[in-house]
C-alpha cells in the first residue's frame, strides 16, 4: 500500500473519486488535471488511483493531490481496494480514459440527496463517427446491454457495503454484475450529462466489430458463461 499527498476529511457529501489503471501513463496526467480543475480542489472530494501496472502511471499520478494505492491486477480487486481506503461516503468509480463533466461532483450529490444511492452517467466518445455516436446515445436506456463501466458508476458507500463491493472473481462483465445487485436494493439513476471516454478500443479493433464482440460477451453472460469462458473469447478476439 502506497499512500502519498493529500488525505482529505470526511464529509456528508465528500465524495471519493476510485481510479483503477493499469499503464495509463500516458493518459493518467490529463484526467488529474481535469478532476482537480472540475473539483475546484474541494477538501470534501478525494482521489484514489489504484495502479497495477507496470509503466510510469504511479510516477506521473504522485505529482498532484492524490492518494496512491498499488494493488494486485484485476479491475474489480483494485477498485475494492481503493473503496476501503477511501474517506468519503460517495464512492465514485472511473475508468482512466473516461472524463467526467465538470459538474460532475455537483451532479452526483445532487442524485444522492433526491434519494438515488447508486447511478452513472450517459456517454460519449471522443471519436465523430456516426455509429459512435449512436453507441453513445444508446447509454441513455435503462437496459443492461446499455451499461458499462465506462459510463463510470457512483454509489453511496453504505450501499457499497451492503451488497459486498464488486465480485473479485470477474475479471470481465464485473460492472454490469453489480449493478444488477445494486437494482434488487436501491433505484439506480441514469444521469443527464455525458461523460467523454476513449474511442481507442474501437480504432484497434474496428468500430462495428468491437461492438459486435461487447455484444457476444453480454450474451454469453447472461446465458451463463463461466468467467473463463469469457476471458478466454475476450483476450482471443480484442486487441488492447
């Protein structure tokens, strides 16, 4: 465990900002930058980047406010780990090439105090094409094809606590796993704001090919894939 800088107070609407990366460094800076400015570095937000990587992320991230964490690979297993450091009664959990709107935080609490103890926001990406952007307007509806962790996921941390954090022993479909544990305890809310993230993926792998492989993926789940079985047609058709 590795933590460094800033270790903010706890507030009834403070809100922890859990980041899990692996090799982000070229991107890990940018997205700091963009939190704290959105942030206004208020005292009540906190972020925890857990980093299992191997490059320069950990390095670059020490150079701003934030708390540090070095954790074992594994999505799920990282942003548990920052999810027990964290201060705050918010969790916020967000992929390194995902932005948040600057009014993100404001947002959040605002979900919170009308009652909604869990929720994300709608998508885009960084890309014009015109099928990523039906991707994107497709976030908007409410059904489990349509989820995932890029839309970043915010959660009260009691709830978080109640229903066991996230399944440590996915290492794929882990966001969609417990957001439908979230909706059997709490209303779970679709934001209006978008958040911005990465196209990469779909430039590698192909803008309709991916989605059609994202797509196999939710099937095979639901119709009860092993995580195995899952990871094993990932890593053989997606390219990083």
């Amino acid at each position: 465990m590795n933590n460094r800088n800033i270790m903010r107070s706890a507030s009834s609407t403070g809100i922890s900002i859990i980041i899990p990366t692996l090799n982000e460094e070229e991107g890990i800076c940018a997205l700091l930058e963009h939190l704290l400015s959105a942030s206004g570095n208020q005292e009540n937000i906190e972020i925890i980047v857990c980093d299992a990587g191997t490059d320069r992320t950990e390095e670059k991230a020490s150079r701003y406010p934030v708390t540090l964490l070095r954790t074992a690979k594994g999505r799920a297993r990282q942003m548990n780990a920052g999810a027990a450091l964290a201060k705050n009664p918010i969790l916020y959990f967000l992929h390194a090439d995902t932005f948040p709107p600057a009014s993100f935080a404001t947002d959040i609490r605002n979900a919170v105090e009308k009652g909604h103890s869990a929720g994300c926001f709608q998508m885009m990406f960084d890309d014009p094409d015109p099928m990523m952007a039906i991707y994107g307007w497709c976030t908007r509806l409410p059904f489990p094809l349509c989820r995932g962790g890029d839309q970043s996921l915010f959660i009260t941390e009691e709830l978080f606590r109640k229903i066991g954090g996230f399944d440590e022993t996915m290492q794929v479909m882990e966001d969609i796993e417990i957001i439908s544990r979230i909706e059997k305890e709490a209303s779970f809310r679709i934001l209006e704001k978008v958040v911005v993230t990465s196209a990469r993926k779909y430039r590698t792998n192909g803008i309709i090919r991916l989605q059609m492989i994202f797509g196999t993926i939710h099937l095979l789940y639901a119709l009860g894939a092993d995580q195995e079985t899952l990871v094993r047609y990932y890593r053989e058709n997606i390219m990083p």
